[in-house]
C-alpha cells in the first residue's frame, strides 16, 4: 500500500501549476486555461463597522449581570425551588405566606433571592452615588444631594440586609 501524501504537498502541488506534471493535461487546460484569460471583477467591499456601546449601556448590562448573580438566578434555574413559601399559624390555622426560608442557609426561595440581590443593588448604586458626590465639576447642591441619597441607600442596603439575615437565622444577634 502507498504511503498517502501530506495535505502540505497536495496544497502546494495544486497552487503550482508546473509542479503537477503527473496531472491529466485535459484537467490542466479545463483548469487553467479560463482563469488565464477571465479576470474577477474588482469589488470594492466594505467591512462593516461596529460601534461601540455608550457608557450607559455597558454599565446597566454589568448593573444587570451583577443583579443576576447576588441574587442566585443559576441557583434557582438549577435547584427550581418555589417562588414563596407558606406556613400556618398554629393558633388560627391560617396560612400565611413565608418569603424567607428560615434555618436554611443554603436553601432560598426565589422572592427571597430577588429581594437581597435588589438589596445588593441598592447598596452599590448608593456608593457610585457617593463617587458622584466628589466631582469637582458639580454645583454644591447637587453634590450634596447626591451625597446624601449615597449614604440614604447604602444606609437602607445595610439595615435591610441585616435584617434578611435575622430572619434567615433567628439565632444571629449581631
């Protein structure tokens, strides 16, 4: 059996014309001969362009992504736990909806997810609210304003926060 040719000797026997003396000369004509005197036409393509995404838009998609994290969405895609659960008083015996799982750490359901990534978000845009305050190029009010709705959200972020976990373990004092 022969050894089989490299693809490397195969492409460079079919771009040089000279070196294929072993080839059928009807191939070699029906092969060359139109583009020897057929031209392409000269195209005059242009590549696309893309530009680029304003500022904003980057940042929402990272706000966004960001979001999606804190809040556990691969979590709920994965372990599909319910939107809200639900208790019932041993007094009455009612049902009550229950939005935290309580003692489970690792457990949530998905408005219990939702709700702490919001708190998360809260907190970040509290503190790029902050960064805005320090601008030099503002007026004094609005740097003040802004100063003051940073620390307004970063304040709620934390105390919300602190509280979802008091109520996901009632044991945690601090």
């Amino acid at each position: 059996m022969a050894p089989k040719p490299d693809s490397h000797t195969l492409a460079s026997a079919a771009s040089d014309p000279s070196s294929t003396s072993s080839m059928d000369p009807l191939f070699l004509l029906l092969n060359f001969l139109p583009y020897s005197v057929l031209r392409p036409p000269r195209l005059r393509l242009k590549l696309p362009t893309f530009t680029l995404p304003s500022p904003m838009t980057v940042f929402s998609l990272v706000l966004l992504t960001y979001f999606m994290v804190v809040s556990g969405i691969v979590y709920d895609v994965i372990v599909e736990p319910p939107g809200i659960g639900s208790t019932q008083d041993p007094y009455t015996g009612s049902v009550k909806p229950l939005v935290f799982m309580p003692g489970r750490v690792n457990g949530q359901y998905i408005i219990e997810g939702l709700s702490s990534g919001f708190m998360f978000v809260v907190g970040g845009i509290g503190i790029i609210l902050m960064d805005l305050a320090l601008d030099k190029n503002r007026a004094k009010s609005v740097k003040v304003s802004y100063a003051t709705a940073g620390i307004s959200f970063v304040v709620i972020a934390y105390v919300m926060s602190m509280l979802f976990i008091r109520i996901k373990i009632p044991a945690y004092l601090h």
